[in-house]
C-alpha cells in the first residue's frame, strides 16, 4: 500500500509434484493438527470430471491451504495468507476499482 513504510508479505505459494500431497497433508497435520476446514470439489477436464481435495489450516491470522491439483493435473500446491492483510489488500483493489 502507498502509506505503508515496510513491504509485507500478505501471499505465498509453492507447487510440488502431486505424488507429495499426503506426505505434506501428514506433516501439515503433525504440526499444526487436524485441518480447520476439509473441502472436495470437482474440477471438469475435457477427460470428465476430477476430484481435488483441499485441506486448510487457520489460526484467526494466517492460513495454509494444500490443494492436491495445481494448474498442471500432476501437481500440488501449498498456499500461505496472511489472512489480515491479504483482506485489507482486497479492499484496496475494491475501492480502487469502483467508479
């Protein structure tokens, strides 16, 4: 933001190959213990449909969210938010964007 005198990170990502995802979900659930929300859904592919499985992890100021698809099929990805900010980030790009 223009008034903020340090930069912070609000996002971060990182993609893994898909055969990872129950090795992260395990250590993810060793660390910080059983996901605060589970969630399946259904991504439609020119080959039908495919089930990817979303496991999120939040403690009121961050969250970590492990998707077993990525935008290649055969990978994973691992999310961390800064929830607050990442907020405050999207109310910005709101109020700007309005006319």
């Amino acid at each position: 933001k223009q008034h903020d005198a340090d930069y912070r990170l609000a996002q971060i990502g990182a993609t893994l190959h898909g055969d990872r995802f129950t090795q992260v979900v395990t250590l993810m659930r060793q660390t910080y213990g059983p996901p605060t929300n589970y969630e399946m859904t259904n991504i439609e592919t020119s080959e039908g449909n495919i089930g990817n499985a979303s496991w999120t992890w939040s403690n009121g100021v961050s969250s970590i969210r492990a998707n077993l698809l990525a935008l290649d099929l055969d990978h994973m990805s691992v999310t961390f938010t800064y929830d607050a900010l990442m907020a405050e980030i999207e109310l910005d790009d709101k109020a700007t964007a309005a006319p």
